[in-house]
C-alpha cells in the first residue's frame, strides 16, 4: 500500500473537539486576531483558516456518516442535528469575517498564481452571504435530513421477510415477468404511501429556497443556485441547449435500443419493469455475494487499470472507510465523502450483489482517487474540484474498468456486461435532462403538485416514450421525487456535463488507453486548483454540452454497440 502523507494540526490543539461551539468559536477568535500585511502573514492566515476548516468539516462528515449508517439511531442523528443547528451557524458567521479580513489584505494581489481560483471563490462567497440565510440554511439541512428519514425507513414485506427497496428493487432483473411486476409494484407502493408527505416537505423547502434566493438579491433559487454552486462557465441557457441535444441526437439511439428489447423480449411495449432483465432472456448478472468479494473484485479490477489507484483502495479497504451493504435502517444511495483532517476518503454505498453495484463501486472510487491524487494540494478548498469534473473522475472510472472485467465476470458474462455498461451511460443522459429540466422549471413557476406532476409527465414522454405506463399513472407522476431534486437542488446537470466528459476519455482509451489513462490521473491531480475548462482540456478532452460533442460521441457508441 502506498505510503501517505500526514496532516497533523499545526495550529489548533490535538484534543480540540470541533463539535463544541466554544472550541469552534475560540479557533475563529484566534484567526480574527492574525495579522495580513505580508505575504507571509497573509499565507498563515489562510493555513490557520483552512485547518479551522478541516476540523469542522470532518467532525461533520463522521456525524453524517454515522447518521445515514443507520438512520433509526437517535444518538447519531442528534450529533448529526447539533453540528447543523449549532456549529454550522457559527462557521458560516465567522467564515464571512475571515474571507472580508482576506480580500481586504494590502497582500491578496501578491499571492502566487496558484491562489487564482481559491481568491475568485472567497469573492463569490462574500456578495453572497446573507447573515438572515444562515438559520434558513440550517433550516434546509433539516428538511434534507427529514427526506432521509422517510427514504431510508422504506422497507417492503416480500414472502414474509423484510427487505429494503434496494433489495428488491435487484429483482426487476429476473426472468420472471410477473416476479418483476410484483417487486416493481412492491416498491412503487411503498414509495406511493409517503409520496403526499414527500410533497408535503417539498413545499417546505421550495419555500425556504426561494426565502434565501431572494435575501441574496436574486429573482429565483435557479439563479442564486448557479451562483452559489460557482457555475461560473456555463448558463442556463447551456442547459437548455443539453437538453435539446439530448432530445436530438440520444433519444433516437435509446429508442432504438429498447425496440430491440421489446422485440428480443417477444413484447408490444415495454413496462417499468422490464427495462432491467436481460433482453436475450439470460439469468441476471450476479457477480458478487457479500461485500467482502465486492470490495476484492474490485480492489483487483482499480489495481489492474492502475497499481497506483489499486493501492489507494486498498488503504480504503484496509482502513475500514467503506461501508457498502444494504441494510434496515441505512439512508438510500450512495457517495463518497471525505475526512477533511485526514484527507482520505469514504464510501457509503447499498450494495444487493448486482453489476451495477460494482459500477457504483468503481464510480465512487472514482471520486476518491480524485482525493487521493489531489490530498497535498494548497490551500484546503482544492481538494474538491468543481462538481461537473469531480463527476468525470467517478464516470470516467467506470468505463475505463472495461477492459478489466474478467477480473468481475466469468468470460461469458463479459461482453454482455461491457454493452449493459455503455448502454446504461446512455440511457442515463434523457434522465439527467429530465431532473434538469424540471428542477429549472419548478424555480421558474409558482407550481402546486399537481402542475409539478403534470410537468413531470411531458418530461417522460419527451424523453422516455419508450415506457408504457398505462394504469400506473399514480407511479409515473411521482418520478421527479428524486434524492437529488431533495438533498442537492440543482446537483444534476454535473452528471450530464460530466458523462459527456468520461464518455471523451472512453473513446480516447479506445484508441490509446494509456495516454488516456494518464491524462486522466493528470487532471484528477489538479483538485480544484484550475478553472473548470482548464481541467477538462488536461483530461484531453472538451468542456461542451452541445451537439458539436454529443453527436459524435453517439457514434462512437452506435459503432461500438453494433446498433
């Protein structure tokens, strides 16, 4: 395993708890008093700053961490609650004072180049603040947390054993059509039983969002959103434009693919729940039992691609910063957050024994050896680099293991899990126009649900008309109730951009896999030091959401699928 850097506290003590405002506020008081005159001065400052930082950010993910484990233990959604009531109000306070002390400094105009970023930000942040946002902040944090609550006590009785959604949603890949309409049915009439709460908490937090948009001086969350999330590259209107490409030119080549389903099938149209099950009527891929062979088969696919990278999921492996099973009480989803202090990553998954299990394994991992080729970087702020590239990391990952799937799958199973693999990334992007496009329509209208539901049906027959949901009405208007379009309004479109972006790095891999895997490595090294465009051209690749880039890309997919 690869030897790491430490990150021991220079400034604040090793037994300072950060989950305790009078620790917190004794840090900040301390920063308060530094002085910025000089370079030097004005370089510890923001060294003393971003440790306050780190301290905070990691006793915040360890809570969080600990709360979505297990979402029915009310000791850790406590501590998860006080870091968010208690301590965040105070950092975001005294985080304002210390980014107007910065750009204030006679010195910020002679920081060396690498600070360009870092100084564009903390300007962005300080038009933004607003001190009223800061108890509406707190309250969204709980509204999202709320949505956990609901969403992870989902649980569906199936032949008198309780099992979670993700347990049976690995059903909708069996054989059996009616095995698969009862899971799909099982699943949707659980999600139905709470879908008029979950409307509920969505006007809760429509009402916050706007309140905020409106303190900063913004005429809609959307834009404050584009703001606030430092889209300082492209614009609304770039959305549109996805959209319309994605309409244009991805659309036809799914269509295409779900008629050959339909016919391989021997159906008239396909239903929810056939859109899982192998087509050429082949059992599911089931390439794993337990987490455990999970975590070595894919240990052994990362360190096949990279021994590099294959030793930094070792660490994660040997460290215990995975945890990946599915189980009763455990928040949906998955992700990848990081130990700020530490600068190592962790990953949260719900894993049923599915291949696409071991590709959110290997999209997660993507994430994290973004942090591990990025952890020395400085200051601490670049370890993240900007959403719509820190997804190329985790995308791009998943398609570069192609070539290592014999290591995951017996040799008859490869090529039948390489197609679902390209084709899944396809069929993902009408999807990701759809969330878009309805979250920019929801924050541009004053909708009740019934509108919200109206709008989300037009999305599904613009861009899924594939899908026949006769007398299932009730599950099709309530599609839009995403994790996403709750916990991280607007976080969507990165996935689009993104995919467009790790689809360029897959079909540069294809005709020089090493230049393309460097190249990869070489960006993910750069965090977010750089501007957003500058990090997709050191992949080798184009920062574009048009047709220019998508059109081609879907050749190279039609060819490589054989459609």
């Amino acid at each position: 395993m690869p030897e790491l850097k430490k990150f021991p506290r220079q400034f604040m003590a090793a037994n300072d708890n950060f989950t305790e405002v009078s620790v917190v506020e004794k840090a900040y008081a301390e920063a308060l008093k530094l002085p910025v005159e000089t370079l030097e001065e004005l370089e510890r400052f923001v060294d003393f700053w971003m440790e306050i930082v780190a301290c905070i950010d990691e006793a915040r993910s360890k809570n969080y961490v600990a709360m979505t484990c297990d979402t029915t233990d009310k000791e850790a959604e406590a501590r998860f609650l006080s870091m968010v009531e208690n301590i965040m109000p105070v950092m975001e306070a005294k985080d304002f004072e210390l980014k107007k002390k910065f750009v204030a400094s006679p010195a910020v105009d002679a920081l060396p180049e690498r600070y360009e970023v870092f100084v564009r930000d903390v300007k962005n942040e300080i038009e933004l603040f607003r001190k009223e946002n800061i108890p509406l902040q707190i309250e969204a944090a709980k509204l999202g947390q709320t949505y956990q609550k609901i969403a992870g006590g989902w649980m569906v009785d199936w032949d008198g054993a309780s099992l979670t959604v993700q347990q049976v949603r690995a059903k909708f890949e069996e054989i059996d059509r009616a095995l698969r309409e009862r899971a799909y049915r099982a699943v949707s009439e659980v999600h139905l039983n709470d879908a008029g709460k979950l409307e509920e908490l969505y006007d809760k937090m429509l009402e916050v969002r706007g309140t905020i948009a409106k303190n900063a001086d913004f005429d809609n969350f959307r834009d404050y959103t584009f703001r606030s999330m430092g889209r300082f590259d492209y614009t609304p209107e770039d959305c549109f434009e996805f959209h319309r490409a994605v309409k244009k030119h991805v659309v036809p080549v799914v269509s295409k693919m779900m008629e050959t389903r339909c016919e391989k099938l021997g159906l008239e149209r396909l239903r929810p729940w056939d859109l899982s099950v192998d087509e050429d009527g082949l059992a599911p891929l089931r390439p794993f039992e337990t987490a455990e062979q999970l975590v070595e088969k894919v240990y052994q696919v990362t360190n096949e691609i990279d021994p590099e990278l294959g030793g930094y999921f070792g660490v994660m492996r040997d460290r215990k910063l995975l945890d990946l099973d599915s189980r009763k009480g455990k928040a949906p989803g998955g992700y990848m957050t990081d130990f700020t202090e530490q600068r190592l990553p962790f990953i949260f998954m719900n894993a049923v024994g599915t291949a696409g299990d071991i590709r959110t394994l290997l999209h997660e991992g993507g994430h994290s050896f973004n942090l591990f080729l990025c952890r020395e970087l400085e200051p601490l702020s670049y370890l993240m680099p900007p959403l719509e590239f820190a997804e190329v990391a985790s995308m791009s990952m998943e398609l570069l293991a192609l070539p290592s799937y014999g290591l995951v799958y017996p040799p008859d199973e490869i090529e039948r899990a390489r197609r679902d693999q390209i084709s899944g990334t396809i069929k993902l992007l009408p999807f990701i126009a759809m969330i878009d496009g309805f979250q920019q329509w929801v924050y541009l209208n004053d909708s009740d649900p019934a509108k919200r539901a109206d709008y989300w049906e037009t999305l599904e027959d613009t861009y899924r008309p594939h899908i026949d949901w006769s007398g299932l009405e009730d599950a099709k208007r309530i599609g839009w109730q995403y994790p996403h379009v709750y916990k991280v309004p607007f976080y969507y479109i990165e996935y689009g951009i993104a995919q467009l972006g790790a689809l360029q790095v897959w079909s540069r891999s294809l005709d020089d896999y090493p230049k393309a895997l460097a190249d990869y490595k070489h960006a993910l090294a750069l965090g977010g030091s750089r501007p957003l465009p500058e990090l997709f051209e050191a992949a080798g690749i184009r920062f574009d959401m048009t047709e220019k880039t998508i059109a081609p890309l879907m050749e190279t997919v039609t060819r490589e699928l054989g459609l």
